[in-house]
C-alpha cells in the first residue's frame, strides 16, 4: 500500500516551477495509488479542505492587499467547470470572480491579446479564476494559426521568425508583472488522457442530461491531440517560474484531480502567513464607544422589549 501524501507534499508533487527540460509525456493522468489514496478517503478529505480554503480566503479578502489568480486551462472534458463548482463551493461569492475566455469577438480582436486578461485580473483581496485565458494564444492558435489571420495584426509582426518565442516572452512579463502588484498566480493544466476523454464524450452523448454540454467542435479538436499535448508542453516548458508555476494535475479521476487542485491553491495561500487585521487605537475607542452606546439601550428589567 503506497503511503498517504501530506497535503503539501499533494500539491506540491504535480507543481513546475522550472520549464527546463519539462516533458508532458513523463506527467501521470492517473496518480491516486501512487499517492495512498482512495476514492472515499479522497472524498473526505476534499470536503475537509474546503473549510481550510474557506478561512484562507476570509483572511485574503479582510487582509485586501494580496490577490490570487488562478489559471485553468484544459483540453475538452477536462474538468475545469468541475473544478470550479466543487473547490470554490465553500468560498464566499463576494471574494471571488470567475471569468471563462470564449473565442475572441471584434472588440478583444482589435486590441493586444493580453487586453481582456488585464481587465479580468483580480483586486486586491479577491480570488479571480480564469476558466480558459491567455494561454489560448499559444494553444490553439499554435495548433491552427490560420486563426492568427483574424487578430489585427500586421503581416510583418505575425510571420516574425520570432513569433511564439515573443509570445512566451510576453506571458512571462505579464505573469511577474501581476507578481510584483501583490497577485499570486497559480497555473493549472488539467492532464488527461486520450482515453478518459473518449469515454466522457461518449457519456455527453449517451447521457440525455449531459447532451448540453456535447460539442461537434469537441470531436473535431480531438483530432489534433497530439499537436495540443506539444503545444501545452511547450506552453508549461517556457512559461513555468517560481512567479508563476504549473501544476500539472493527474485528470483522469475527477475527484483526485479537484483534491490536488483544492491543496495546491491551500499551499499557495499559507505561505503568506496571513493574519487578521487589528484594529488601530482609534478605531478600538470608537468600538468602546459603540459597545457602552449599545448596552445603555438594552431594555430596563422588567420591561417589555418591542420587536
């Protein structure tokens, strides 16, 4: 029996922190024995975890100084919308944002691919959680740069000898950039297999209550699978620094996966070692105040309060 993973050794065991050398072909889809762990233990867990995540989170947003970004990218039934629902479901609404990036309209197409990213990101206090993001634009128009024709983009930039080397290089500058302002970015690439993926699109099909989430593009993308896994590993090999890291986490098992996902945004969030705010002298004077206000109009013995 494999033994059980501590909950930081979980989320920091599937985390890049250096690209060098990153192969995604060495990346387990399925990991949950290998770290000691069970469908129903893991379960359990997950559902501890969210009371932890819950407190970190109150103490990030009356802190208002640090914020949290995290990233989801994943190819098609990878879990993200999952992920969402069953980690953030004990946060506080109030705290969090969540963004998912369709395919660009005119107006994002007329500016920089970074514009919409740069109005998405999260205040001060706040989680912001991009499902799908500007790792788009080197994902799939990797994969079909043909769409690169519709970005306003002068021929000469866009058939730059350059091109995607200049792009990483740019992800890594907006990436340190929001590191510098005090926002954590924590990356996500939802690992999973060929197969998983042709079992769950058969389940959309099969399953009249999953035909909504059914897509003909879906089947039409899977065809480029083996173009998307060297896009994502190039994408994870150049942008992957301690500023920004990947987990790249084992997806085939959706509850393993929002266990890893839940532990790594929890290890984020400790090392900060947040506390919550104390009140200045003033402000301890005036809740005196308040107190001794509000206890002189409790109601006298004996006397019928009005409700």
């Amino acid at each position: 029996m494999p033994k059980k993973d501590t909950s930081n050794k979980l989320a920091r065991r599937f985390t890049v922190h250096n690209g060098h050398d990153f192969s995604l072909a060495a990346c387990p889809t399925r990991a949950a024995d290998a770290c000691g762990l069970d469908k129903k233990a893991g379960k359990q867990l997950l559902r501890e975890r969210i009371g932890r995540l819950s407190q970190l989170q109150s103490l990030l947003y009356a802190n208002g100084t640090w914020s949290l970004l995290i990233v989801l990218q994943a190819l098609d039934a990878g879990g993200k919308d999952g992920v969402i629902k069953h980690v953030m479901s004990g946060i506080n609404p109030q705290g969090v944002s969540v963004t998912s990036f369709k395919q660009p309209g005119p107006v994002e197409l007329s500016h920089g691919y970074l514009w919409r990213e740069h109005l998405a990101a999260p205040a001060a206090g706040r989680i912001g959680i991009f499902n799908r993001s500007h790792y788009e634009e080197v994902l799939v128009t990797r994969v079909h740069p043909e769409l690169l024709e519709h970005e306003c983009l002068p021929s000469t930039l866009r058939h730059k000898p350059s091109f995607w080397e200049d792009r990483y290089h740019d992800i890594n500058h907006f990436e340190r950039y929001l590191a510098r302002q005090g926002t954590l970015v924590l990356k996500f690439f939802l690992h999973l297999s060929k197969e998983e993926q042709r079992k769950r699109f058969l389940r959309r099909i099969e399953h009249r209550t999953k035909n909504w989430k059914f897509s003909p593009s879906d089947i039409h993308e899977r065809q480029y699978w083996d173009d998307y896994q060297h896009a994502y590993e190039e994408a994870i090999r150049r942008t992957a620094h301690p500023d920004a890291p990947w987990v790249v986490v084992p997806a085939d098992q959706k509850w393993f996966e929002r266990l890893v996902v839940i532990e790594a945004i929890i290890d984020t969030l400790e090392k900060l070692h947040l506390k919550m705010p104390t009140s200045d002298p003033s402000m301890e004077q005036e809740m005196e105040k308040a107190r001794r206000q509000l206890e002189a109009e409790a109601p006298k013995s004996g006397t019928n309060a009005v409700h």
